[in-house]
C-alpha cells in the first residue's frame, strides 16, 4: 500500500495565543509538518508553537504594518523547505472541523484533483454560533477558500495584495471538499474591533464596516458532522 503525501502547513500569526492552541491540534492530526511565520507577537504565541513537535519551521518577521500578500509568499517559501506533496495554508484562528482527521488522507490521494476549496463559518459571540446575515452569509454560503492544493514549481501568492489573496498558478483541476473551517478570529468582540482598526490603516477599496456591524444580526449553531 502506498504511503499517504506529505503534507506541510503553513500559517502566518500575530498575538494568536487565545487560538494556537486549538489551531496547532488539529494541525498536528492532519500534516506531517508545521511552518509559522510570526509577526512579531508580543504575547505567549511563539512560545505555545514551540510545544508542537510539528512545528518545525518557525520565523520571527516583526513589521509595523499588516501585508498579507508579503507574509503568504515568506510561508509558501518556508513550507516549500520541507518538500512536501501537498501544501496547507491556514490561519491561527481557524480549524478544520473534527472530521477532518478521517478524510483528509482521501483528499491528498485523489489523482484528479490538484487544489481543494473549502466553506468557512465565521464564528459570532463565542465558539457556538456563525453568522449568516450579509457578506458573512454571503462569504459561507457561496465563497470558497482555497487552502490545499499540490506542490508544484509555479504557485505563488500574490505580493502586491495586502488582503484577501489566494494560492495562484495551480495547474490541475479544482474540487470543493465538504469539510468546514471554523474561524474563529471574530468570536470575541474586542478582537473583531481590533481587526477592524488594522484593515482601516490598509486604505483599501473595501469596506470593513460588517465586522463591527450587527444590523440584521443572523446566527446558526454550529453542528458537528459525521
């Protein structure tokens, strides 16, 4: 019987400490290896991704702005490091859901598919409900999220793009996997304003007034599934 790909993560963090945790689990269940780029992390982060014997990249890239295309492309080069078949890009506070664990090695070993999207549920209040008004709905129901795809010569993210980039240069056919990913970065409402406050400072063309607003506020209990 073949052996399973290796699969290498990749996350960027800063101040991700009420996440890394729960993060680092499930990651720990689903890959071979974990790369971490901090971004210079004033709390207990760094210190919990080094109690992770999966952990087995871990760079330390302090900057005064938030540029997510730069920080993409620094763990794309991390996790190329480790060689791996297959590449998963996630972020501190987010988490496949349990049943992950069982399925994942199907999707790596699935020769149609080159990149898999995943749904994500953006959690609301606490780690029991999402939301699903507006663009929350809008970015569950209909987004997908590219997050695991094969390693191959040509991808890369990006640089140029501050926020919202996406793997690019995948060749090969694309699948929606029916696996969830919890987020959990706007749970608590401090830190939903705190990021709110750091997207302003990008003086993009977005508009980040839904992650404060809960006009029309819409909340689904999150079901675990088999």
């Amino acid at each position: 019987m073949a052996a399973r790909p290796r699969i290498t993560a990749g996350i960027r963090v800063k101040d991700g400490e009420a996440h890394a945790r729960h993060c680092l689990e499930r990651l720990s269940e689903l890959v071979d290896e974990i790369a971490v780029l901090d971004d210079g992390s004033t709390d207990a982060t760094v210190d919990i991704c080094r109690r992770f014997p999966k952990v087995t990249r871990l760079l330390s890239w302090p900057k005064s702005f938030f540029h997510e295309g730069l920080d993409r492309t620094a763990v794309l080069a991390m996790v190329k490091d480790t060689r791996p078949d297959w590449i998963l890009i996630a972020d501190i506070d987010e988490m496949l859901e349990a049943r992950a664990t069982g399925a994942f090695p199907e999707l790596v070993s699935n020769p149609e598919v080159a990149i898999w999207g995943f749904r994500m549920h953006h959690f609301w209040r606490g780690r029991t409900h999402y939301r699903l008004d507006g663009k929350w709905g809008e970015d569950t129901l209909q987004r997908v999220h590219l997050r695991l795809f094969r390693n191959q010569p040509g991808i890369y993210f990006p640089v140029q793009q501050a926020h919202g980039t996406t793997i690019m240069g995948v060749e090969g056919q694309m699948a929606v996997s029916g696996l969830r990913i919890k987020h959990f970065g706007y749970a608590d409402p401090a830190e939903a304003r705190a990021k709110y406050q750091r997207y302003l400072t990008l003086k993009d063309s977005h508009d980040y007034s839904h992650l404060v607003d809960e006009t029309g506020l819409q909340l689904e209990e999150w079901i675990e599934r088999r």
